[in-house]
C-alpha cells in the first residue's frame, strides 16, 4: 500500500496504530479491517480538513490512479480503453483482484451505461472509496463523468449505481 521508507513520522505512527507497519513489504494480503483503516488514516492524512466521504472518494480514486501509473497496470487500463466502459465493468467480477481477504465483487447491468455493482465482504466505511475507485476506473477507460451512487449499505455489502453519459464515436488518430 505504501513504498517501505516512504510514511514520514506522523504518518507512521498513525499507520502502526491501526495495525499495518509501512516499512514492511506488502507481499500478502491485508486483513479487510487493517485495509480499511489505513485507507481512513491515509485519507486524513492527504484531506485532513476533507469529509469522510471526500477523503474515502479521493483515496479511491487515487488507488487506481496509482495501478494505472505502474506498468502493469498501463497494459490493464490500455487494454480496457480498446473494451469501453460498459465491458470494462461487466469484466469487474474476474479481474478485479483487492489483495485483501474476504472481498468479492458482483455486476449486474440495469441499462444502457447504467449497472448495479456490489462489494461484499467489506466495512460500510469503504462504500465511498469503492465509489472513487469505481469512477476512476471508468475515467481511465473513457467515461470521465461517470456517476456512483450508493444504493444501500447493510452488513458488509455495498450497493452502487454506476452510471455515465452516452460517449459517442471516438474520433480516429494516426499514430503518424
């Protein structure tokens, strides 16, 4: 989640409060309430004067700015742009890998550029950073003004409505 060495102090002692120690390698997954509360300490720390609903949709979008920065992710990303949005969310459930224990993901299409997606197995503190998350994934691939919503929240599942504006043809480029 954080680059070894690169919390400063404050940071730091706020992450090891809340059980996650940044100067350790994230080789294997973190316990869904650990992830939840670094993404909450995380949050404070880059929008301290933010709402939590700020914070946690902020944090969202910038975990999959992050994937989309790093190479892997740029081939991911790439690779969905070429699908479009409403593929992209329907390939959700299969490609979606959280590293954290005990989460899924479910899709459920509703209309034209409108689908239903839930997360289970989470805090009802994360639905605002599924939402960030969700609306930057569909940016990346070319629905910048996507819309999530959340529909309900109740024992460890999120409901979100997804949405976007219909796009249009997108205008050939030569690469010349």
């Amino acid at each position: 989640m954080i680059p070894p060495g690169r919390a400063g102090p404050a940071l730091r002692e706020a992450l090891l409060e809340v059980g996650y120690d940044p100067d350790l390698a994230d080789s294997e997954a973190v316990a869904r309430e650990v992830y939840c509360a670094v993404v909450d300490v995380l949050g404070h720390h880059v929008l301290p004067m933010g709402s939590h609903r700020e914070r946690q949709r902020l944090m969202g979008r910038r975990l999959v700015q992050g994937f989309a920065g790093q190479p892997a992710g740029r081939v991911v990303y790439g690779g969905l742009r070429n699908l479009g949005p409403d593929r992209a969310v329907s390939r959700l459930p299969g490609s979606l890998r959280f590293g954290v224990t005990g989460m899924s993901i479910q899709v459920e299409p509703l209309g034209l550029r409108k689908w239903r997606v839930r997360l289970s197995g989470s805090s009802s503190a994360m639905g605002e950073f599924f939402c960030g998350s969700l609306v930057e994934m569909l940016a990346q691939v070319g629905a910048p003004d996507a819309r999530a919503t959340i529909e309900s929240q109740s024992g460890g599942s999120t409901s979100v409505l997804l949405s976007w504006e219909d796009l249009g043809p997108k205008p050939f480029v030569d690469a010349e």
